[in-house]
C-alpha cells in the first residue's frame, strides 16, 4: 500500500538529501527537500500538510536551530534533527528550539525509520483524532502545547497528565508570561488561602512535579525559570 505521508528533508548537502530521499521513498514516503532553513520555513507556510520535517543543524543562511524557531511560531509539526554533534548539550539545545527527536550523523537506516514512523503515527493520531481548534493551542519550547480553555498540556503531541494544582500553577504563569511571581502571591492564587510558612515548600513541590513531567532536563529548567530570591517565570 503506498503511504501517503509528507516529509520535508532539510540539509546543504546534496548527498545526504538524495540518500534520505532513496530511503524514504523506498518506504512509501512522499518526500520534498531544501537546502537551507529559509527554504523550509517557507516550504512549510506553503506547504502545511506536511507530516514530518528532518532538519540538518549547521546550514548556511539559516540554521536547523532558527528555523525550527521560526517554524513553532505557525506550525507543531514534528521535528526530527539530524547533526553531526553528539554532545547532550547540544541535543539539549536541539530540543530547546522545539525539535522532537535528535539522530546523529552518521545514523543506522532502521533507527531513522523507527523514529521517522514514529513521530509521523503520534502526530496523525493527535492532528486528527483530537476535537481541539488547532487556534486554541498554545506552543512553547520542548514541543509543549497548552490548551488552557480545554485544561489540557501536550508533549511531543503525547498528552501530559498534570494533577489539577499542578495544572492551577502552568496556567496562572502562562497567563501572568513574562512576570516573575512570587511564592505568597502564587499560593494565595492557586490555593485561594493566606500564605503560610510551609507554602513555600508546597509550591515548590509542584514545580518540580511540573518540570518532572515537561522539561528535558528538570535540573537545568528553561520553561518554567526560578527568578533567585524572586519567584518563578515563564517566558
């Protein structure tokens, strides 16, 4: 059976293009390919269907980094890069930006399938199964999506399941973005009591609990930020 489904391959080396383009389309992938982060953007805008992009890091014009930067501003299609650096740091980087997987230069044909399909299965299964307005959704780094209407948090296009005072706190900071916001204040929102001297414990429980279940590194938080001495913040 022929599949159906799009993938936009991102890289300034013909080479590695017309070999991910062989592979691809051997297993039934429809596939188009660019050169450079520019042209992806712009592949994407006009091209929305797309279902899957695999996207080089160190490109000329435009990075991996910054056009999957770009991209996450109008669209959560799945990302999977694909880079010559193996450090955590840089995968780290990597899912920053907004990328959902990471596979390193030179990879296994089989592993980049498993991946491949993967990202593509979880994807169709959210994009069309879901009843949520794609207009309702809000992105952020690490491939997080929030519907606060709906009271519901994505990852990857994977559902997180966050108890109700954990849900209370994402979604007071994401309506408060951009503030730093201090424990008492925080409590009394979440909790609707008078701040006591264990509430600071009890909030920063649930932080961790939060940054457990949504940031790749919850030792080193980037999406829910700690303002020393301040309070918390989302960007």
């Amino acid at each position: 059976m022929e599949n159906k489904n799009k993938i936009l391959v991102v890289d300034d080396e013909t080479q590695i293009r017309n070999v991910l383009r062989i592979l691809l389309e051997s297993k039934g992938y429809s596939v188009t390919d660019v050169s450079n982060g520019r042209s992806a953007i712009q592949k994407m805008q006009s091209e929305p269907e797309i279902d899957l992009i695999i996207m080089d890091i160190m490109m000329p014009k435009m990075s991996g980094l910054e056009a999957t930067n770009e991209i996450r501003k109008f669209s959560y299609v799945p990302i999977l890069f694909l880079s010559a650096k193996s450090l955590n740091t840089d995968k780290s980087s990597a899912y920053g930006f907004g990328g959902d997987d990471y596979i390193v230069k030179p990879f296994e044909s089989s592993e980049l399938l498993m991946k491949v399909d993967a990202l593509i299965r979880r994807y169709r299964q959210y994009r069309f199964n879901s009843d949520v307005k794609s207009e309702d959704v809000e992105r952020y780094m690490f491939g997080i999506q929030i519907n606060r209407k709906e009271r519901t948090v994505y990852k990857n296009n994977e559902v997180v399941e966050l108890r109700d005072k954990e849900m209370d706190i994402l979604l007071y900071l994401i309506a408060h973005r951009g503030e730093t916001i201090d424990v008492p204040t925080l409590y009394s929102a979440v909790w609707n009591e008078m701040p006591l001297p264990s509430s600071s414990n009890t909030v920063m429980v649930h932080i961790l609990n939060i940054r457990r279940k949504l940031e790749p590194d919850p030792s080193n938080p980037r999406f829910i930020r700690t303002i020393w001495g301040k309070g918390y913040q989302i960007d």
